[in-house]
C-alpha cells in the first residue's frame, strides 16, 4: 500500500511553504516569514537582520536572492537545520496553521519544485530526476509528530 503524499507546497498546501506569512520572533526580530527569519539567521550583521525585517511578506524572494550574497555566520553550515527546526516549530506552535499541519495526517511531505533545490526539497525537472533530500518535507513531517505527541520521535540526523 502507498502513502499518501502532498508533493508540492501550492495552493492548499502553501501554508506548507517557508514564503507562507506567518510572524516569526526570533534572535530579537520579528520576521514576516520564515524564509524572512531563516536569512537573517545566515548573519550575525544586526544591520542586515534589520533589512530583512523590515522587508514585507510578499517579499520573500527578494529576501532569499539578498541572503546569497551575505557573509555567512562561520557555523552556518552545521546549524542551518536545527536553524530551520526550530522556525518551524515556532510557525506551527498554535493557531490554524498548527490545526493546518496536523491536518496533513500521515502525508508525506515533500517540497518539490522546479528550480534545483535538492537539499530542502525535491527538484521535479527531468534533469535532477526527483532524487532531492527533501531536508523541508522532513523537518516538516518531524515538526507535525512533535506536536502530536509533544516530543520528538524522529530525530533528522543531515
């Protein structure tokens, strides 16, 4: 028997996706979105956290193409995830995203998409053949269990 799966973060999915508004409070700041706050996380620059801050949720992408070219924290790489965890878990902590999320029920969550990402999701293109870590769709399914049982039951090890 196949699960069932939700293979893109659009329409009534897009609260799934990281451009979805949903105030986040972190490292001092309130973000539109978590792509807001996951890109200020990327430096310790308070000046460019401010920037990203005061970008507004229907500028997510301006706030992703402005943290390519930032200086990275020096740990960025071994803390990008446990980064994401925990914005996801401040997103879906309550309210009708959380009812949202645990809606999902068993679905696998997968954040496929056009444009090469591998690492947080699964590109489709007939290039990358749909073998992406899909890092996104798992923190999300780990995000869910951790709500419905208040404790983590699958640690993601990257």
């Amino acid at each position: 028997m196949n699960q069932e799966c939700i293979a893109e973060f659009k329409n009534d999915y897009s609260f799934l996706s990281n451009f979805y508004p949903s105030y986040i409070l972190f490292e001092g700041f309130v973000y539109p979105t978590v792509e807001h706050a996951y890109v200020a996380a990327k430096s310790f620059d308070s000046v460019f956290k401010i920037m990203i801050a005061e970008l507004s949720e229907y500028q997510a992408g301006a706030a992703k193409r402005l943290g390519k070219n930032v200086t990275l924290r020096p740990n960025w790489e071994k803390i990008k995830v446990q980064i994401m965890r925990e914005l996801l878990l401040k997103k879906f902590k309550g309210g009708s995203l959380k009812e949202q999320l645990l809606k999902t029920e068993n679905k696998i969550l997968i954040e496929g998409n056009h444009w090469h990402d591998n690492f947080w999701g699964s590109c489709v293109c007939q290039k990358c053949g749909d073998r992406g870590q899909n890092i996104l769709g798992l923190l999300l399914m780990d995000t869910r269990e951790e709500l419905k049982h208040g404790k983590n039951l699958f640690p993601l090890v990257v």
